[in-house]
C-alpha cells in the first residue's frame, strides 16, 4: 500500500500528490525522518516543529542553499537576527492589525464585490483563477503602490518565483523565467519608490530608518508576492473547497455567519498553503531523540504539524466547531511568523462573504473534482464552481 512507504522510498511526487497518510505515518513512528527526496530531515510533529521555528540560533534560514534566496537573494525570509529585523520591520509595521483593518477592509471588499459580480450572470467559474489569484494579486499591487502594472502581470512574476522555488525544493535549477520576472519586477519597484505613490509599502520601506538599499527593498517585495498572492491564493480556494466540499458544515456557517472565522482556521489547518518551511542546523543538536548535524537541512511539515493528533483529535476531518483550530501554524512561528497573517484573513473572509451572499446555491462542479496538489505551495490546480441563476 502506498501508506506504508518508508521515509527512504517517498519521493517528491507522491508528496505534491498526498501528502497526508504519509506525513501521519511518520509523525507516529519517526517524527524526524530523513527523507532522501527532499535532500534532509522532515519534521511532522507539532511539538518539535514549534521547537525548530522557536530556535533560530540553532536552526537558521540563513543559507546559501536556502530555495527562496537562490531565487531573490537575502531578504527577510532568508536571514536571521538583526539582519532579518532590519529587512523585515519596515514592511511589518504597516501591516499590524488595526493598520491593516483601516488601510485594506474598503479596497478589499470593492475588488472581492467587482470580481464576484462579474461572475454572477454565468452560473459556473474556476474561482481560483478568476477571484483567488485576480483578489491576491490586486491587493499585493495595491499595497505594494506598483502603479501601472496591472495584477495579471504581478501574478505571472509570483508564477515565475513559485516555479523556481519547487524546482529547487525537489532538486532542480532555478528557471530563466525567474531572471526574466525578476528584472521586470526590479524595474517596477524602482519606479514605485520613485513615484511614492500614499500607502506604498515600497516607498516607505525605501525611506525607513533601516536603512535598505533598492535591492533589498526589490527581494523583499517578491518575498511579499510568495506571502501575500500564492499564498493567499491558495488559503481562499482550499477554504473554499473544504466549505463546499463539506455540506453539513458550510449549512452551519450559512445559518450562523459567525463561524465563518472559525471555518478559515479549520482550512487553515487541514490544508496550510505553504506546507513546508525550510531551516539548516547550525550546530549539532538533538531533536526529539535524533541527532542532527551541523549543516542539515531540517524541513519542517506544516501540514504534517497540523494533523497532529495529540493537539487535534480526529485530526483528519473538517470541523468548523473545533475549539482550538486557531492553533495551527499555517503562518509558521516564531521570528518568521507571517506578518500579513491579518491581510490574508481580511481578505478570505471577504471573498467568502462575497460568494456565499452573491451566489445562492453555491456547490462544487462535480464533473471536474478537485484537490490540492504541490510539494510547497497547496492549493487546487482548478476549482469549479456552480450556482443556481
């Protein structure tokens, strides 16, 4: 049975596949497990998981080898220390709770309004592509301030990134197309710290007291397009799918709007769109009864964290009553913890607002089912979609 793969036979394919029975098999018998295929050791339990994310001096992102840096070059989700606190505060401040509530709640209500409305009179959509990527995108754009250019142009750059950064997770070369996306994207935030367009993340981080050049401020803002579109794609279409793909649970959240939240963490934790974080061993150290060596790549399952029995009984099904959903780690922890956590709850919530009110009888297209599928980065290829008219 496929289930019963060792660590030594999984291969990134059957991982990008499903990754689940696996990741349970492991986290009760070897919850560190060197896996071959992914080039080191893979955490699964929630407890150890938590341990690795809490202890940057031990297990840092600070390292050539890490995929995102091969891609951008340092940037705040490559570095540690005080380093990652210069790259990273400039971006984080505006985007605390209450900023973001002020600064993003009407634009991203008008766009989920505009995008849905333009699906109405159809009757069926492929709602990761025509509201999840269009709704990142243009929220990334907009509060990035990259004034003319257009969301479909941002989305292919991020598409260029994401491709190269599972490429080189499954030990592969970074893609020409990245070089070409990135040099396209330098030009565009060379021209929004110019034009210092009011609310631009660009031009305030160019102008912060940290003190970051332009190339830094250029590979933190594709940093920004992993975490704040691909990302956020996926958190709406996989929240999307678990709602719809669970009748008795989306009746609940239609006869009681106030377990909407409560569903997106439940998503959230079933299905984390980055599944996986990256970390290297700066020494040698113990982890949970393993010894690992200086130098190892330790690649921590989000996924597999997320279905840890010991913190969520019946780990596997989707509940939107679930007392302590909300202590996934969907967006990681410690000092790498998301920071656009609240943008990407902001706008979950009002796109599924948007559908369940707009589209009376909203229910998956069961002649084209779908799951999620990726090694890093889950989310549906496609997601079809029905209403009644």
């Amino acid at each position: 049975m496929a289930t019963d793969l060792t660590a030594a036979d999984l291969t990134a394919a059957v991982l990008a596949d499903d990754p689940h029975p696996h990741l349970a098999r492991l986290r009760e018998r070897e919850p560190v497990a060197r896996v071959p295929a992914l080039g080191g050791w893979l955490v699964t339990s929630r407890d150890l998981a938590l341990r690795v994310m809490r202890d940057a001096r031990t297990y840092t992102v600070d390292d050539p080898r890490f995929s995102t840096a091969q891609v951008v070059g340092p940037s705040m989700l490559s570095l540690d220390g005080p380093d990652h606190t210069r790259h990273r505060d400039p971006f984080a401040r505006p985007l605390r709770p209450a900023r973001t509530r002020a600064r993003f709640t009407a634009f991203v209500e008008a766009e989920a309004g505009r995008l849905v409305a333009a699906l109405a009179p159809a009757g069926r959509a492929e709602l990761r592509g025509e509201l999840a990527g269009p709704l990142a995108a243009a929220v990334v754009t907009e509060a990035l301030g990259l004034d003319g250019v257009d969301a479909a142009t941002v989305r292919s750059w991020y598409g260029a990134f994401v491709e190269a950064v599972s490429a080189i997770t499954a030990g592969g070369d970074v893609p020409l197309s990245a070089a070409e996306a990135y040099r396209l994207l330098t030009t565009a935030v060379e021209e929004a710290i110019t034009a210092s367009r009011p609310g631009s993340l660009l031009a305030a981080a160019a102008r912060d007291e940290a003190g970051l050049g332009a190339a830094e401020v250029v590979a933190n803002s594709a940093v920004l397009m992993f975490g704040g579109i691909d990302t956020t794609e996926g958190m709406i279409a996989n929240a999307v799918l678990h709602l719809l793909g669970h009748p008795d649970q989306l009746r609940l959240v239609l006869d009681d709007r106030g377990l909407l939240p409560a569903a997106i963490e439940e998503s959230l934790r079933l299905e984390p769109s980055a599944s996986v974080v990256d970390r290297y061993a700066t020494r040698d150290a113990d982890l949970g009864g393993t010894r690992i060596r200086a130098g190892d790549l330790v690649r921590v399952s989000l996924a597999g964290a997320n279905r840890d029995p010991a913190v969520f009984p019946d780990p596997d099904r989707f509940d939107v009553r679930r007392r302590n959903a909300a202590e996934h780690l969907a967006f990681a922890h410690g000092p790498h913890f998301c920071f656009g956590a609240p943008l990407a709850r902001l706008e979950t919530r009002t796109a599924l607002t948007a559908l369940l009110d707009r589209l009376p009888g909203l229910r998956l297209d069961s002649a084209r089912p779908a799951r999620p599928h990726g090694l890093v980065f889950r989310k549906p290829p496609r997601l079809d979609v029905r209403w009644d008219r």
